[in-house]
C-alpha cells in the first residue's frame, strides 16, 4: 500500500499528478504478482520434478514386476501346451496299444506267429509315441501337418488297423493357407475324438466329416458307443475346447444312451484368410 499526504500546500496532487501515481502504482502491483508467479513457477517446477522422479521410479518397479509376471504366464503357458500335446498323443497311442496286445494275447492261444506280430506292432506303437513326445518337448515337429488331409488319413488308417475298429471318412478340400495352428487343432481333435470313443464309448464304427462351408470348416465325429445321459470333460477334452476357442470357433459332444457321441467343431477361417493374404502382401 502507497500513502502520500500533502498539508503544506494547494493544488500539489492534479489530476496529472495523479495519473503518473496509478501508474507507477499499477506498475508496482504487476511487478509483485509477477514474483509471486515466478516464485509459485519455481515452486511448482521442484515439485514436479520430485513428483516426474517419484513417478517413474513407480513405473520401473511396476514394469519389472510386469515383465516377471509375464515371463511366469509364458513359461506357464508353453507348459501346458506341452502336457497337451504329450496328452493327445499318449492317449491316441496308448489305447491302440492295449487293443493290440489284448488281440496279442487271444492269439497267442491259437496262433503264435500272429500273437507275436500283434505284440511287435504294440512295441512299435510304444516306440512310435515316445518319438512323438521327443518331438513335442523339442518342439521339432512344427511342419509335420503341412499335407492335413494326408496326416488325417494316416491317422485313421492307423488306428484302423491297430484297434479293428471302421472308421468312414469325408475329408474334403480344404484350404491350403490354413495355419499351423489351425491343423494341429484338427488333427488331435480327430485323434481324441478317436481314442474316447473306443476307449470310453466302446465304439466299433465311427463317422467322420471335414469340409469347408461358407466361411467356417465343419468337423464332425460320430461314434456308435453306449454313449452317455451327460458328459464330463476330462483334460483332453478341455483342451481340445480352449485349442477351438482361442481361434475363435465353438465345440459341442452330444451324447445320448445307447446312440453314442456327436464331437461337433465350427472354425471359422474368413479372417485367418484375410490376415494370410495381408501377410503375404507384406511379404511382398
């Protein structure tokens, strides 16, 4: 505050006077504010690098805490992966296994040379899985489902021969961009369909269909077991369920007594191919 007093003499403040006092008084009033900005500028700015230091020193630890959680859910999840595919094959070939030596013990009793064969073709089965899970562990067996519908085939000829079980097939032309992904999922849910059906159905016949309509594959399994009022997913079928649904299709078993099993599979492919032909235009 700015005061001034004048008693000695007349007329000292006119109106110029006055005018030249509120400006300098003006003037001094903007030079306080400005200060009191600076030194809250000042304040602001020491605060803020405390805060930035504080901040990112908060990140950092939630990063690494990240990066730790996202290292365990990856170790996690190759894991399990693993167990499935030790799972799919395990299962498929250790059934096929015991029908073979349970012939092999039948024959024994009245033909020898044919008991024998049955028991080799159960070792070579034995040996053939362990190459199989050797190949799943390292991960050396990506390419083997290039040629699907030969693999399918195989593996039906296979389990035909080694279980006595009939097995007619409808494979039809199937796209040749599908991913790996896509035809592993098939073709162990084709072998775990296989090996539930005889296994927990005691089917001898068996209905299988693979055909691409409209945007979507079809795959359907039907055995002709002593089926079941309600079916409890055990762990095959759980992943073969997730395997389905992570590229975006659907799985449902209809089961009814003395009807057998329904194994029904939709995958849509439409966006899988449209992300392929962008791909190969990258490639480009």
């Amino acid at each position: 505050m700015l005061y001034l007093e004048n008693k000695l003499s007349r007329s000292v403040f006119t109106p110029q006077r006055l005018d030249v006092l509120k400006l300098l008084g003006s003037q001094c009033a903007i030079s306080i504010a400005n200060a009191k900005l600076y030194t809250g500028i000042q304040y602001l700015k020491e605060n803020l690098e405390q805060q930035v230091e504080e901040r990112t020193r908060s990140l950092e630890r939630s990063m690494r805490e990240t990066s730790a959680a996202l290292a365990e859910a990856s170790v996690y999840e190759e894991r399990n992966r693993i167990a499935q595919e030790i799972h799919d094959i395990v299962g498929h070939t250790l059934t096929s296994t015991i029908l073979q030596i349970e012939a092999g013990k039948r024959l024994l009793y009245k033909d020898m040379q044919g008991g024998v064969q049955r028991l080799n073709e159960a070792q070579d089965l034995v040996r053939h899985s362990l190459n199989e899970i050797r190949g799943s562990v390292h991960m050396l067996k990506e390419d083997k489902y290039a040629d699907l519908a030969n693999m399918l085939h195989e593996l039906i000829r296979d389990t035909e021969r080694n279980t006595g079980v009939i097995i007619h097939a409808a494979i039809h032309d199937l796209p040749e961009w599908l991913s790996t992904a896509y035809k592993k999922t098939i073709y162990h849910a084709l072998q775990e369909g296989l090996t539930n059906g005889i296994r927990h159905g005691g089917s001898k016949e068996f209905h299988f269909s693979l055909m691409p309509v409209g945007d979507r594959l079809e795959f359907r399994l039907q055995d002709y077991g002593i089926g079941a009022r309600m079916i409890v997913m055990g762990f095959g079928l759980k992943a073969m369920r997730e395997r389905v649904e992570q590229l975006g299709g659907s799985l449902s078993v209809d089961s009814r007594p003395g009807q057998g099993c329904m194994l029904w599979i939709d995958l849509p492919y439409q966006m899988q191919w449209i992300g392929e032909k962008e791909w190969k235009k990258s490639r480009l």
